[in-house]
C-alpha cells in the first residue's frame, strides 16, 4: 500500500497541472485532450511495436524508397485515408463515434463527432478527418513495405488506381456538365 500511496502523492500536482493546462486551453470547449494523449500513445506503442517486428524479421530497412514507389504509397495513402474518413462504405467504422449529417460530394458523407470530449470525441475526430488518418495509413503502408514490399505494392496500386478512377470520374463528369463548352447542360425550352 505504501507505493500506492507514494505515488498518489507524486502523481496529484502532474495531475493539478495537467488540469490547468487542459482549463487554459480548451477555454470552456469540450476538446479531448486526455483522448488525442491517448492515440498519441497507441501511435507510439504501434509505431514501436512495428519497429520491433521488422527487427525481429531480420529484415534489412531499404536504404532508399524509388522514386516510384514513394509516389505509388502517397497516392495509396491519399486515397486509403480518405475512403475511411468519408466513404459511404466505411460508414460502419466511424458509426460508434460520429454522427451521420448528410451527403457531402461525389460519393462522400458527412459526419459530425458524436460526443464532445473523452477518448470517443477524439476517435471520432480521427475516424472523419482525412488529413489526421493520412498519417496512421502512411506509417501502416510504410512497415508494409519494409516488411513485405511486393504485397504492399500490389495494396497501394489498387488504391492509387482507385484514386486514378476517381480523378477519371470527375473529369468525365464535369464534360458532360459542360466544362469544355463554358457552360452547364442545356436544358430542352419550348
């Protein structure tokens, strides 16, 4: 009992202090501080543990990314990360943090965090924010290829040619809207 009092009594002023800056900060909103500490060590902890699986593999890291590949994984990661944040489809992942709040572009939703504060609010902001998932995708795809370069390029070329189909989609679809004329459809007068 007595660590456990000991480290009560060290802990309560970390904890005071945490308090005032968590107070100072959010300024009355509800941020989520303690939540993003919380995927911040679940990063770490992944980060580490993926580190030490390549180790472990007794593989050797690549000395350098081709040109090629590097471009391959950022257009993999660009779309990957995007289709978790805002596609339709992946709505079932995001559902127990975010809240549905309608059609937002070709094919995407939007969604708004379901609970404000706590781990939940910043699940919920990393689950719909492409730009914050852009970087767990990056660092999955990246142990990918250090630990198994083949089967993670076959992974980032789908989704790169996905992201191709899109660009492809958008195009076609903004010529029969008239982009090449200047204009939109004409509609049939009387």
């Amino acid at each position: 009992m007595a660590i456990a009092d000991e480290v009560q009594r060290i802990g309560a002023p970390v904890r005071r202090w945490a308090r005032v800056q968590k107070h100072e900060y959010s300024q009355g909103e509800a941020r989520p501080l303690a939540g993003d500490l919380g995927a911040m060590g679940v990063y770490l902890g992944l980060v580490s543990a993926g580190v030490a699986a390549v180790r472990a593999s007794g593989r050797e890291l690549p000395d350098r990314i081709p040109p090629g590949d590097a471009a391959l994984l950022a257009v993999a990661t660009f779309r990957l990360a995007r289709r978790i944040a805002k596609d339709p489809v992946t709505a079932p992942l995001r559902a127990p943090f975010t809240a549905f709040q309608g059609p937002s572009g070709h094919a995407e939703v939007a969604e708004e965090v379901r609970e404000h504060g706590g781990v939940k609010h910043a699940v919920g902001e990393l689950l719909t924010c492409p730009f914050c998932l852009a970087q767990w995708v990056a660092t999955g795809l990246v142990f990918g290829y250090a630990t198994m370069p083949r089967a993670t390029r076959l992974v980032a070329l789908t989704m790169t040619l996905v992201a191709g189909s899109d660009v492809l989609q958008f195009a076609y679809d903004a010529i029969q809207n008239g982009a090449l004329t200047g204009g939109g459809r004409e509609e049939d007068v009387d």
